[in-house]
C-alpha cells in the first residue's frame, strides 16, 4: 500500500486531496511569539489580516517528523 502525505505549502485542491486520499500536514506559522498551524489555528484570512495589521513578517517552519510518521 503507497500512502501520500504532504505538508500544508504543497498547495493542492480538497478536490485532488479527496480523490487520492492524501493527509496534509500543517506548517507552522509564526507572528512573533504566537505559533498557528497552517489550515487548522489559521485560515488564510486571518493569516492576511495579522499580515497587513502586524508589524512583525510572519516565518514558517516545517512540522515534527514525528508528525508525519503518525500518519
């Protein structure tokens, strides 16, 4: 059995997620000292509101290996 799992920046359609069953793994998202996960604590609004209203620049970083594998 091939299972694929990709991270939340891989940018594909729910449609395509759906048909082939693919898990997503959230980025995190940093503004400052908050951390979001990418899809689940924010959505792209929110992330386009904190970014125009913040002076902080948002960073990203990838998740935990260990998240992946419990998939």
């Amino acid at each position: 059995m091939v299972k694929i799992i990709c991270d939340s920046g891989c940018d594909l359609t729910a449609e395509m997620v759906g048909k082939y069953d693919i898990s997503i793994v959230p980025l995190n998202v940093h503004f400052g000292s908050e951390t979001f996960r990418d899809g689940i604590d924010i959505t792209p609004d929110v992330f386009y509101q904190k970014l125009a209203a913040g002076k902080v620049h948002p960073t990203t970083s990838a998740p935990a290996p260990g998240v992946f594998a419990e998939i």
